[in-house]
C-alpha cells in the first residue's frame, strides 16, 4: 500500500444527495452506516422513459424536509448531535442538485454545523468504503453511471487522474435508451438485467467498441445503434437475445478496457461504482477477472451503487477529517473536475 489511511471525522456527518432523480440523507458516523433513506422518483419519470429535470427538482422540494427527518430518527439522532452536513454539489443537474445545497446551507447556518461540498461521483468510489473499510492504494476505479464512464488512477486519496472516459454515451444512459427501443421502462438497466437471463447473446450481432484503438476510452453509440437496426429486422428477434447482446457487449467493452489499465499500472485493487455496477453480468465479468489477474476487487452492495446520501456523508467525513469546509457561498454545479471540489 503506498499512502497512508486518512483519518476520519469523528462525529456524525449528515449527507444529502439531489443530484437526479433520488431523494436522499443518509448518516454516517465514522466510516459506520447509522442510517440511509432513499426516496425514489422513478414512478414519476418512468412514463416520460427518463428524468425530466424541472419534475426532479419540484419532487426534492416536496420531499427532501421529510426524507432528511427520517434519516436522523432512524438514527436517533437531533440536528444538535451532528458534527457536520455534506451535500452533492455536482455534477448532475443543476436544478435538482440547488434544492439540496440550499436545504444544507439553510441547516449549516441554523444549526451552526459545518458543511462541506461532495462531488457525486466520489461518492460512488466511497460506497465500498462503508462496507469493505478503506480500500488500499494505489486504485483503478471504474465508475459507471447514468451520465458518466470514467477509469480513474486514485495514486492516493483524494487524488484521480483520469485515464479514460466516454467519448459519447455513458454507459447507464446507453442501457436506458437501449431499454427504451425495446420498449422497456425506465431506469433501463435494471429492466435489460432481467430480460437478458433468458436471452441467448449469441443470436444477435454486436460490434466490439474502438476495437482497433488502444488506450482506455469507452464507447457506447455504436451499440444503442446495433439494437436498433436490430429490432428493424424481418423476423424481428426475440427482445431477450437482443437484450442479452446489448448487455454482453456494454460489459466486455467495460471489462476488456478496465483490464488492459489493471495489466498496465498493477493497482493495489479494483473499485466498481455508480448504478451500472448493480448490473449482474458486470460483477460476475469482472470479478472472474480480477481473480485472474490476482487484484482484490471491490464492488459496493446493489443498494449503495445506485444513488444515495450514504457515499455522500462518507466521503464528507474523509473530507472533513483534512480541513474541508464549505461556505455559505456553496453553490451547484453541472459538472465537476474529479480532482476536488468546486472551483471558488
Ligand atoms: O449512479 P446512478 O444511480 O445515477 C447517476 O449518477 O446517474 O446510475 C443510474 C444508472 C441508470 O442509467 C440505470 O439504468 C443504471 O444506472 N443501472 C443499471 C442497473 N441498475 C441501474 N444498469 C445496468 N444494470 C443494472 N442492474
Ligand atoms: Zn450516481
């Protein structure tokens, strides 16, 4: 292990995360998990076959005041017995992400807590932390979520370089509008999990992404496009195989590149987050690899890697423990550089 493990603050952190479609607080004492609810508004934005923006955020103000009460009385805990809120300021959508930076500013200069900024996508590297400890450097993570596929080289904490990324789709939206020209609801992955089990992916062609280019860039648009000149086809194909092609090329195409960086730069371990990681194949791909490859490899529990407060509070806590506060000024941000917080 090449750094140190950073210390932890010491007392209860609340965290709240608005930053799509999820309502959620969370408390987190240490690296513990003391409580974390999850409001979903998926029922609201399934019919539109994905997040309208301005429902999302009118949807946080409606419940956020509700959600946040729950998560401190299922810890037993009052607003007095914090030691601090952390807050999603970024990246996701704006509207949606204000509704929670302005509820945790509002409780910072009520309650004279301090507050401290949490980048989102952090938050999904950090919900191995609540169930596996801290994790030993140097890493490779791969996060993959509804808007981003990043490969980041963590040298320590709090440090990323990013290796590779999505030159176009990420890999969640490309599962979502992949569900949604087979006619499957929102969100999609988890739809296209299921339907894949009794697919035969063997039945449907699919291109392998920038199969003659080196490095770890991802690619999905070619995929999206092989579903739909699929489903164009006399006989038109059973959804299942189609679904279980899409879904078999996404994951080699995460897994082929993940492991030509883990062959490259032998990381301490292998971190998965981000709500495509809750996908079955993905797990199962990578971890058959990872044994191969001799590498410990880290995957959060299907309810930590879709959106929550948890990751946001944990990584709030590692953050607050080296000094990090956010003042009042705090504000949200579409996008975020990986490397810390809000530029001021
Ligand atoms: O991380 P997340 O909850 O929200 C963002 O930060 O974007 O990720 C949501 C994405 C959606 O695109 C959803 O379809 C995908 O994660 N997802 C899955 C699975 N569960 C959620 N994709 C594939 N397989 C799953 N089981
Ligand atoms: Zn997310």
């Amino acid at each position: 292990m090449s750094g140190q493990i950073p210390a932890v603050f010491d007392r209860p952190v609340l965290g709240i995360e608005t930053s799509c479609d999820e309502t959620a607080a969370a408390v987190v004492e240490g690296i513990q998990l003391r409580s974390n609810v999850v409001a979903s508004q998926a029922d609201l934005h399934h019919r539109y076959g994905g997040v309208v923006p301005e429902l999302a955020a009118r949807r946080h103000i409606e419940r956020l005041v509700a959600v946040v009460d729950e998560a401190l009385e299922a810890a037993s805990l009052d607003v007095a017995d914090l030691g601090a809120v952390a807050v999603t300021c970024g990246p996701g959508l704006v509207g949606a992400l204000s509704v929670g930076v302005a509820f945790a500013k509002s409780l910072s200069l009520a309650s004279g807590k301090p507050l401290v900024g949490v980048n989102h996508l952090e938050g999904h590297i950090y919900a191995n932390v609540l169930v596996h400890g801290p994790f030993p450097t140097p890493a490779l993570a791969l996060v993959v979520s509804g808007a981003h596929t990043d490969l980041l080289w963590i040298p320590d904490y709090g440090q990323y370089r990013v290796l590779g990324r999505t030159r176009d789709d990420a890999a969640g939206e490309a599962f979502d509008k992949a569900a949604r020209a087979l006619g499957l609801g929102y969100p999609g992955g988890p739809e296209i999990d299921r339907l894949s089990r009794r697919g035969d992916p063997a039945r449907v062609p699919m291109p392998e992404p920038l199969a003659s280019e080196g490095g770890y860039d991802f690619s999905f648009s070619g995929l999206k496009t092989a579903v739909l000149r699929a489903l164009q086809q006399t006989p038109s194909p059973d959804p299942a195989d189609v679904a279980a092609a899409f879904q078999r090329a996404v994951v080699s195409h995460l897994v082929r590149r993940t492991v030509r960086a883990a062959e490259d730069l032998q990381p301490a371990c292998l971190l998965l987050g981000g709500g495509v990681a809750a996908n079955r194949l993905l797990r199962e791909s990578l971890g058959r690899e990872a044994q191969r490859l001799g590498i410990p490899l880290w995957l959060p529990p299907p309810w930590l890697c879709t959106d929550n407060a948890a990751m946001i509070a944990c990584v709030g806590a590692f953050r607050l423990a080296r000094g990090e506060r956010a003042g009042l000024d705090l504000r949200a941000w579409a996008d975020l550089p990986w490397d810390g917080l809000p530029p001021r």
